[in-house]
C-alpha cells in the first residue's frame, strides 16, 4: 500500500464524519482518480464502523448497518438520473459506507442533484442490506430484491424481492410502496411486503396500511396479511404480529403456502442454489421454519417438516417428494 494513499484515505475517513462536511465533489474526484483510493476508504470506513461497535460507541444519529451508495451496476445501488449525478459515479468502486450517520448519504444523494432523482437499489440472494431514510423510515431489504426509493424518500417501487418498513408517519406525505397492480399506504406502521412472480404479500406487524389497486381499498390492521395475484382471488387471514419481519432473524412463516415459494424465501435469505420438482413444488405449507447456521444443516433438517427429500447436486440443492411417497 501507497504510504501517501493510506494517509490520504485515513484523511477523508476522518473528514467525511464531520457534520460540517461537504466536499463531496472533492472525494468523488479523489477515489476516480485510482481504484485503489476506493478501496482502501471503504476498507478503513468499515474498519471505524467495526471498532466503534466494539467499543460500544454509537452514532449520534441511530445508524443503518449497510447505507448503500449510488452506483451503476448490476450488483449494487444505481441512480435513475445520470446527467446531473456524474460526481456520484465515481464512487461507483465504493460498495458501502458505514461510518456516516444513518440517512446522511441517502439525503445527500437524494437532495443534492435535483428532485428529479430516484435511487435504485438490488442485492444478491444472500445479501441484506439496512436503509434509513431523511425522515427517519427504515427499510430492511431481503436478498434477491430490487426496488427503488423516490427522490422524495415517502415512495418505493419494488420490482421483486422482500422488505420490512418501519415508516415515521406523517399525514402530510403518506408513506407508500407500489407493488404489482397494489399500492401500500402507511398510516402509521410496521409492515412488510413481498412481490415475487406477480404475487404481492403485505403483513402488517404494528399500526395499519391501506392497500388500493385490487377492487375496493382495504385497510389491514396489525396481524393481517393480504395476498394478491393476477393468478387466484385476493385473500387476507390472520398472522402473528411478532411474526412479521422475522425474515431478519432467520424466522420464516407460513400459512398454506406452496413449497416452490418456501424454497425462494430461503435460497433469498441463503444465498443458496435451490431446485424444486414439479410434483413437490405445488405441495403446500403451514408452519414456521428457522434458518440458522450452514445452509446445508439447515436445509436438511427442515425437508421432513415441509414433506420433501434434498438432495445435493453440485452447487444445487433439491428438492423433491420423498422416495416412498413417489412410489403410491
């Protein structure tokens, strides 16, 4: 490692946690200039966020685990505006920044370029990633998901994926997340919300959310959850509300649900390569599961509790109706 380079990152490490701090053009240029500038700046900004948390130091603002930072590619967090974010690019080397207090960098992002903006954000199967936003809303982001947040950080629009919102109310500017063919406004709440294969999926685990787009609106209240899918009728049925979000502790929750969409909920939280038979895909569920630990272990202690052998085929797992079951 450059001497000059170290010094220069332990600079800008320092400088960027101070309030007054506002060179952001200044370190954009800094890190295009080489690669290398990237790396070791986020290297020693997780190394601060690392022992801060050792030495029990917190924030002085409650801090996300992982803000994200604009970039523009596949793998991590894009902007949908280019002509007037060029500076943001060239941090594109940078994966996350931990050290800063939560929202900061998402504020900035957010309020510095224009209105025009929104943020777009995909993680890998496997990954998570915290965000808190300007107002105070913190969403917790499932791996396997791609949504975007509006440059007005009271609006997200989710492609696929899985999120836990806890939104700060505001009857001024409702909080609202657009799924497929449903719109899910706040009215003060902990809810999470799921859109995978055209199905949207909003539990409720405090205060209450109106979903509007499937015929009449309908107001969920906490311990509800609604089902919509251009594929079957729209359902509600009672859940736990301790229960939502437990995605996060590696607590999965079903009530009749089919083992094809269990196997993507635990390939999202694992990271793991996960096939489904056609006979065992459409047998259905009604339980709780716990993934902790190796995936493997994991995996096979929960087949027998959803009625399916696994079986490993080089990176993939699978899964299928037991050998005696095949055979009546």
């Amino acid at each position: 490692m450059n001497p000059d380079m170290e010094n220069a990152a332990r600079e800008w490490t320092i400088r960027v946690q101070h309030p007054d701090f506002d060179d952001w053009d200044g370190l954009s240029q800094w890190m295009a200039e080489d690669v290398r500038n990237a790396d070791e700046f986020n290297r020693l900004s997780l190394l601060d966020q690392d022992i801060a948390h050792a030495l029990g130091q917190a924030q002085p603002v409650p801090s996300a685990d992982v803000i994200p930072l604009l970039r523009d590619d596949a793998a991590g967090v894009r902007s949908g505006r280019r002509r007037s974010a060029q500076h943001w690019y060239a941090l594109a080397a940078s994966i996350m920044l931990l050290a800063m207090p939560a929202g900061l960098w998402i504020r900035h992002a957010m309020m510095g370029s224009g209105a025009s903006s929104a943020i777009a954000i995909a993680t890998r199967p496997g990954e998570r990633r915290n965000m808190a936003l300007p107002d105070g809303t913190r969403i917790a982001i499932a791996g396997g998901t791609r949504l975007s947040v509006d440059a007005d950080g009271r609006s997200v629009t989710m492609e696929e994926g899985q999120a836990t919102f806890r939104v700060t109310h505001d009857p001024a500017r409702p909080f609202a997340v657009k799924l497929a063919g449903v719109t899910v406004t706040d009215v003060g709440t902990l809810f999470d919300v799921r859109q995978r294969q055209g199905e949207s999926i909003v539990s409720v685990g405090q205060g209450e959310v109106r979903v509007t787009g499937a015929g009449d609106p309908i107001d969920l209240t906490a311990g509800r959850r609604l089902s919509a899918s251009s594929r079957s009728a729209l359902r509600t049925d009672a859940i736990r509300p301790g229960s939502v979000g437990g995605w996060q502790r590696g607590v999965l929750d079903y009530s009749d649900t089919a083992i094809a969409d269990v196997a993507a909920d635990i390939a999202s939280l694992t990271g793991t390569r996960i096939a489904v038979s056609p006979r065992a895909a459409g047998l259905r569920f009604s339980g709780a599961i716990t993934i902790d630990g190796d995936p493997e272990r994991a995996l096979r202690r929960i087949a027998p509790l959803l009625g399916v052998s696994v079986r490993r085929h080089g990176e993939t797992w699978a899964l299928d109706l037991p050998i005696d079951a095949g055979r009546r």
